[in-house]
C-alpha cells in the first residue's frame, strides 16, 4: 500500500520508518527544507518516559488567578476572538479533575513505556548519532509542600512501573554536584534513574537519511501542503507546490497545523498549540561544560527543564496559549538565560549574555485537552492521525508511530489503543 505521511517532525518521521519497515510504499511531505525543522528543532530534549502526568490536573482551579495575571507566570494566557482557543480551553478545564487526570497519567505511562522499547529496538536496528544519553532526571523542589504532593504521585506511579525516588537535597546533590553552585534553596526532589535525552532533530534528520537508502520511500521537502481533494469520503490526492500527490491512505501528523487541514475533510480536532521557548548553551570550554549539569533537571516551580545534549546544554520553558504567534520576546529569552545563571552559574560563559549565541526558538506543541493524543483511524476511509502529543512528542514518538502502524496493519497493538482514538 501507498502511504502519504504529511508532517516530517519526530511523529510523522517515526510513522515514516514504522510504515516502511512493514512493506508499505511511503511519501512523507514537509514544507521545511529539513526534517525536525519545526517544533522538533528545539524542543526541551528530555525522554521522560516516567513524567507524563498531563497539564491538566485539579491544581489549576487554585491557579488559575495566577495564570491569568502574574507577569512570573511560567503559563500565560492571550485570549482572543478564536472558538477554537475557548472551546479547547472549556475542554481543558473539564479535564481538570483527579479521576481523569489519574486515568490519562495511567493510559500516557503505557505509552511512554511502550515507546521507550520501541525506540530501543529501533537503536538496534540503526545506529544513529543524536547525542542520546541514559543520564537519569532530577526534578527539583524549592516547595515542601510540592515535595509531599509529589511523593503522592510518585506512590501513584509506583503501582504502574515507574520506578522513582523522593530525595533529599544532599542525596540531589551527590547525584548532580552542579547544581550545588545554585542560587536556590531546594527542599528536595525526584529522582528518576532511567530517564533519558537527546536531539529531537539530529534523531529525525538521520531517520529520513536511513530510510533514503531503502526502496519505496520519498522525501518531498520544501513542499507546502495547501489541501485535501476528497471523493466519496476517501481522500483521493493532497495538492502541494510539488503538484498533487495520490495514496491508498495519508496519515496526518503536522503537529499544530493539523486541526486547520482536518477541517477539509469534516473533522474537527481538539488540539491547540502550546507555544514554548528554548535556548541551546554552547559548553565551549572545560570551565563550561564542568558548571553545566549531566543530569536532566527539571526546576518545577519555574518549569523550566534542561537537558544536557554533549557539549551543548538546551534550555526549555513556558506555557503560552497565543495562538500561532511566531515571534520570540526578549523576555522568554532572558527568563531563560537567568534561569541557567541561577542554576548552573559560570556554564553561560564569557558569552553568555548574546542571545544570538544561544539559538532562541520558539515552537508550537500541539495539546488536546485532556493531554492523550489522537491516533489512529477517523471517519473518512482513508485518513488516519498521529497528533496531539503536546509536550511529550518526543517521548512518544516511537510508541505512538508503532501503535498507528499496527492499526494500518491491521494487527493487534502491544498497547490498548482506545484511550487514543479519535471520536467526534
């Protein structure tokens, strides 16, 4: 079968590879020059397999004041004339409760788990170079109320696989010795030893450079994706600036910009995207590189997260419901940049305050509200998606493009794939 896959971040491009490991023909389309152009580019790095709690919890009723209204809010809010950012906000808020949240927590750890096995076989099966490192996580609390509610999580997760640890500020300490030279006052944290990160991108640029060499498989980049043609609720061709391209079946992964091409067709998919910032500290001397940490830390009360990726440290942080607004403010920079002089001083270096040097980026994580993506089949025949992973699309990649793969296939999935369904 001839599979169209629009979309070349890490969803589309691991459901590229899955597809073209079960026999099928796959054109994978993109309108960046490159794979992992997009929101995979500079994406927080971490594979956090064991924190996939959803942004969704009942805490947000007690802070919401504070998203609304703090300027130090790491979630902010720019309402605008938009029924879809109400109506995905209304859904939000309704997913917002304990029974839920736990269900969606249970449902997104199989996932992970699912994909962190998945990405492991793919690792043996090629040998790709994405600075990938099992280094463990520590997520820091400055809160010791936070700390307790996280240990009930943390018992929670327990009963389903994770294995975590609460800690003391020492025991962090001796861990991640770096971060003994921050400017904070922890009250301790989570530890989680198998944890893992990498480059998003450098992962999804030498899987379209493997499957390259393999027969069946195109990569039509640069290419602008304008529109469906359906005929009798099949998609029959995806007009492009390339032409119009035919397929058996097309597979939507284009992360924030899908639910705008779903419209064509008649569905309408709850997602919105969830702009985020980063910046990428070149660790150029050996005064850097010792001042930086080699533990993935996570600073909760800022949620801002970092990621050690060889000899560069990526940076990531916020929140912002603002659309599709592309620009990058000073602020989201500086916030980022005073967070690493906070935590890690000296691993900025003599360049430290050029913001040019750090690559600012900014990028759209594409959210449903309940935080579980959407894959699989939908009502038009021949469209399938594989969107909506939000935060966690690195995470799940391999896990969800394995779980659409079976479903295309029509063979039974090592996961239940009901949670993830699409339904109107």
């Amino acid at each position: 079968m001839h599979i169209c896959v629009l979309g070349a971040g890490v969803i589309g491009v691991t459901s590229a590879y899955r597809l073209l490991r079960d026999g099928h023909q796959v054109t994978l389309i993109d309108a960046r020059p490159q794979a992992g152009s997009g929101t995979s580019l500079g994406n927080g790095a971490q594979l956090s397999y064991s924190y996939v709690a959803p942004l969704a919890d009942p805490s947000v009723w007690t802070h919401w004041p504070h998203y609304l209204f703090s300027a130090d809010s790491p979630l902010s809010l720019r309402p605008q004339l938009d029924p879809a950012q109400w109506r995905w906000l209304l859904q939000f808020l309704g997913a917002c409760n304990a029974t839920r949240v736990q269900r969606t927590t249970i449902d997104l750890l199989r996932l992970a788990f699912y994909s962190r096995d998945e990405l492991s076989q793919l690792q043996q099966d090629l040998p790709l170079a994405f600075e990938h490192r099992i280094a463990g996580k520590l997520v820091m609390y400055t809160d010791p109320a936070g700390l307790d509610a996280a240990r009930k999580q943390v018992a929670f997760q327990a009963r389903h696989g994770c294995q975590q640890e609460i800690i003391d500020t020492a025991r962090c300490l001796e861990i991640e010795p770096a971060l003994g030279n921050s400017q904070r006052n922890w009250a301790g944290g989570v530890y989680t030893a198998s944890e893992a990160a990498g480059d998003c991108a450098l992962f999804c640029q030498g899987l379209v450079e493997a499957m390259r060499a393999q027969m069946g498989f195109r990569f039509l980049s640069s290419t602008a994706i304008d529109s469906l043609h359906l005929q009798n609720q099949r998609i029959a061709t995806v007009h492009t600036s390339a032409g119009a391209i035919a397929a058996d079946s097309f597979v939507l992964a284009l992360g924030a910009d899908s639910a705008a091409l779903a419209r064509q067709a008649g569905l309408r998919l709850p997602v919105y995207p969830l702009k985020g910032y980063s910046i990428t500290v070149p660790l150029d001397d050996a005064q850097t590189q010792a001042a930086a940490p080699q533990v993935s830390i996570t600073d909760i009360s800022r949620k801002i997260v970092y990621a050690r990726l060889g000899n560069r440290l990526r940076v990531a942080g916020r929140v912002e419901l603002v659309g599709l607004d592309c620009s990058i403010p000073p602020r989201a920079i500086d916030e980022l940049r005073q967070g690493v002089d906070t935590l890690f001083p000296g691993s900025l270096g003599a360049g430290g305050h050029d913001n040019a040097r750090l690559s600012p980026w900014a990028g759209f994580r594409p959210a449903t509200p309940s935080g579980l993506p959407l894959i699989g089949a939908t009502p038009v025949d021949n469209l399938f998606l594989n969107v909506g992973q939000g935060a966690l699309g690195w995470t799940l990649a391999c896990g969800s493009a394995a779980l659409l793969a079976a479903q295309i296939g029509g063979r039974k999935s090592a996961i239940d794939g009901t949670p993830f369904r699409y339904t109107k």
